[in-house]
C-alpha cells in the first residue's frame, strides 16, 4: 500500500481563496470598520518598520564604534612594541 503525502496548503491562494477570505472578513468585522483596521494594521507596519531601522542604526553605529576602538588598539600596541625594540637596541 502506496500513500502520499498532501500538503496541507498545497501553495500561494489565488483569487477565488482571496475573495472567499475577504468576504469572511467583511462578515467578520463589517464594512464600517474595514478602513478603521486597515489604517491602524498600516500604521503597526509603519512603526515596525522605524523599529527596525532604529536597531539596525544602532547595531551599524557600535559595529563602527567597536572597529575604531580595534583599531586604536593595534596603534597603541604597535607604539609599544617599538619603543620597546628601541629600547632593547639602545
């Protein structure tokens, strides 16, 4: 006995699904109300979306900050390194 295996969403709904999910929706929440939550769910994805671009600034700023640090390091161990070669040759 062969079985296959059905996926339980077999893919990206199309129009009728669309349609048949909109009017669920309509019936659901009422035509009255349907721009009320549109612009709210626009303005969530609006403020997601400053969220995102603020922690992304964020992470770029103390990247570049922790690089210049790295940096100030290697100067300030290498300066040390030759004066102590100066040194030692003196």
């Amino acid at each position: 006995m062969t079985y296959s295996l059905v996926p339980l969403f077999p893919g990206i709904p199309g129009g009728p699904e669309m349609l048949i999910v909109l009017l669920i929706v309509v019936l659901l929440f009422g035509a009255n109300k349907l721009p009320k939550l549109a612009r709210s769910t626009g303005q969530a994805m609006g403020e997601f979306k400053r969220g995102r671009e603020d922690i992304e600034t964020e992470l770029r700023e103390a990247t570049a900050t922790s690089d210049d640090a790295e940096s100030d390091v290697e100067t300030e161990t290498e300066t040390e390194t030759d004066d102590t070669d100066r040194t030692t040759a003196a």
